[in-house]
C-alpha cells in the first residue's frame, strides 16, 4: 500500500469486496486480483462498483472506466486490431500503476477487468474524492 493511500478507504474498499465475494475480509489485500486471487466474475464487479458508489458518496461508470482507460485515444488508437497498443499499454500502466507488471503487448481490451486488484478500486474511490476524474 503506497504511503498516499487513506487507509479508511482502503479498509473500506476491502470490506465492500469481502462482502461482495462473500469471502472473510482477512483474506482481502489491497494486493489481492480480483479475479485471479478472489474469484470475481464480470458481474461481481458491478456489485463492488455500486457498493462503492453507495458508501462513498461517488459515481464511477461503465463509460467512465473505459474513457479512462483509453484516455484521448480512438478504439482504433487504443487496441488496433483488437490488441492494445504500446501507447494503449502507457496509459493503462499510468493508470494502473499497482499493475503495471501485468500490462504486457499482446493485452486484449477484454483482459483488462483481470488486472484489477481492491488497490485499483482504492485509487478510483480516492481519486473521485479528490474530484479527479478517473
């Protein structure tokens, strides 16, 4: 956990995964993947993202998450022929610094919900109080 991180929203944020994935909250890090290392499906995460919105007091769409992801990109920028590109890569390691290890060539736009830890739900939920879009 970086030193920036408030860590009543990072325990909150795992609190709201725990529950969620109906998993004992002492097994939720801010490290943890959501899908590779606590079993979320897709539709899983639109249950962590309404919990969110509700305790936090934000608003994160689907929109949003993919405006972010692509930045000023075209899809066509972005993942040409269905890959994400090297500038595509950039933005997702900016944006997701926490996994940057796991932002390779040869990412599919429909692998980028797996590189998503709590860590990523923190820095959302930090960020919108910052009133930072994300």
């Amino acid at each position: 956990m970086s030193a920036a991180n408030d860590p009543e929203i990072a325990a909150q944020v795992r609190q709201i995964v725990a529950e969620a994935l109906a998993l004992d909250p002492a097994t939720v890090k801010n490290e943890s993947l959501l899908m590779a290392d606590l079993g979320a499906e897709s539709l899983d995460y639109l249950d962590i993202v309404f919990k969110i919105e509700r305790t936090f007091g934000i608003q994160i769409t689907r929109g949003e998450m993919q405006k972010a992801a692509r930045g000023d990109m075209s899809e066509e920028e972005f993942a040409p022929g269905g890959v994400v590109s090297e500038k595509g890569l950039e933005r997702l390691r900016e944006l997701m610094p926490e996994a940057k290890d796991r932002i390779v060539p040869g990412l599919r736009p429909v692998q980028i919900l797996g590189l998503f830890s709590v860590q990523t739900f923190v820095n959302m939920v930090e960020a919108k109080k910052r009133g930072v879009v994300v």
